[in-house]
C-alpha cells in the first residue's frame, strides 16, 4: 500500500468526487439489507465484516454487479452467485 501525502490524499480524494457527480448513483439502504447482511456477517464461512456484507446484499436485493478489490469480499459474491468483477 502506498501511502500519500496531505496534499496527494486530498487530490485523489477530489477526484474521486469528480467522477462519483457523474458516474454514481446512490442506492438506497433499506432494513432488509441490513437484516440479510446480518444474517451475511453470521454465515462465518464467508469471513465478511457488516459494511461488506450491506454492500453485497445490496448487489442481492437489486441485480447489480458488485465490484470489488477485496478478494474475500469477491470470493463469498461467488459463493453466493452475486455478479462481481475485481478491476485490474
């Protein structure tokens, strides 16, 4: 992991907030999710952490393709049958 300076983290922070106005688009977070990403988290086999998991039953809930540079986080979308890809 690099590590940046003050000013490098700010830079690639305001990027990201460029292309986040243009690309992204909220979803929102529903109790569901919330309650199928608990039920993720317990499901110790996929080794998943709460935030990962509302991400991952999001992608569930909607059809989305997760997206991901998290191996553990790609490998328990495939053993759920989520779409993911893992950028170069």
């Amino acid at each position: 992991m690099a590590l940046l300076t003050l000013e490098g983290a700010q830079a690639k922070l305001a990027d990201f907030e460029r292309w986040s106005d243009i690309v992204a688009r909220p979803l929102p977070i529903l109790t569901t999710d919330i309650a199928a990403a608990t039920a993720l988290v317990r499901r110790f086999e996929l080794k998943l952490r709460l935030p990962d998991a509302t991400h991952l039953a999001v992608c569930q809930r909607r059809g989305l393709t997760l997206a991901t540079l998290d191996d553990q986080l790609a490998n328990a979308a495939r053993a759920l049958g989520v779409a993911h890809i893992v950028p170069a």
